[in-house]
C-alpha cells in the first residue's frame, strides 16, 4: 500500500470515530420511548429546573416531575411520617430545603463544592441516579452534578 493510502486511511478511520456520538445521540432521540422528530430542532422550554445555578428571569423554575418523585422518597426515608415538601432554593449557594417534619428539615446540596464540605462535615452523599440527571438535562440543566449532600438539619 502506498504512504498516501495509508494516509487516505487513517484519515478515514478519525472520521469515523469522531462522527459515533453524533451518530449514537441521533439513534437514542430517534429510538427512546419520548423519541422527538430528529429533522427538527427541541423546542425551548419555558421553565427551567430550579436548581440550576445560572439566573433566568424569564423562565420560570420548576421541579421536574422524576426528580420530585426522588426527592419525595428521600425525604419519607430520611424524615418519616409527616412530611411537607418545601423546594425553597438559595441560588447563591445552591441549597435547598428539601422537606420539613415537625422538627426536622432535610437539605440538599447541588454544589459541588458546597457538597464536598457538607459531606466533610458528616452529610450524606447520594449518588444522582441516572433517570435523573437525564431528565435535568432534558430540563435545561446542562451539566448536573453526579452526586449530592443531604443533611437532616435540627431533631
């Protein structure tokens, strides 16, 4: 084989690789239960997740419902009987109360950072499961974090 078919190649061969995740972000749109229309462009959503880090006047902030669910069962693990979700959010430190008990209140840190520390400080890591972050991605949440501080705050 002559240098220059080689070089054809090889050429050829970084193509390829360089255009599977295209091909696989294609493929899972396409296949997946919720699989919207390729040839058009996802919508843009009038609401965000409201732990994303960035502020967004003009959207509003929501809680995704899988991620509600999440929450809801930490929350009955974590907290027992009597539970009232709260979703209150600092957006400056990414912290939010989860869910009060009469006496207690369990928080959540997005932040990594802030995590890191809460977790120094004896918090518990929760991993964020797949479904999760997927559907925060879908939500608008570009990059969420894979692992979580809780902490049950008072009792």
């Amino acid at each position: 084989m002559r240098r220059e078919t080689k070089i054809n190649w090889i050429i050829v061969a970084i193509l390829i690789v360089g255009s599977v995740p295209g091909a696989v972000r294609v493929w899972y749109k396409r296949y997946t239960e919720d699989g919207r229309r390729v040839a058009l462009p996802d919508t843009a959503r009038p609401e965000v997740p409201y732990m994303l880090p960035v502020e967004t006047p003009t959207k509003d902030r929501i809680v995704p419902p899988l991620t509600a669910q999440w929450l809801a069962s930490l929350a009955d693990a974590r907290l027992g009987d009597n539970v009232a979700m709260a979703h209150r959010m600092n957006p400056q430190l990414t912290i939010e109360t989860v869910a009060e008990a009469p006496g207690k209140t369990l928080e959540i840190a997005w932040n990594g950072e802030l995590a890191a520390t809460w977790i120094a400080g004896g918090a518990t890591r929760m991993p964020l499961p797949d479904a999760i972050r997927m559907e925060l991605r879908d939500y608008g949440y570009v990059k969420p974090p894979r692992a979580v501080a809780l902490r049950v705050v008072g009792g």
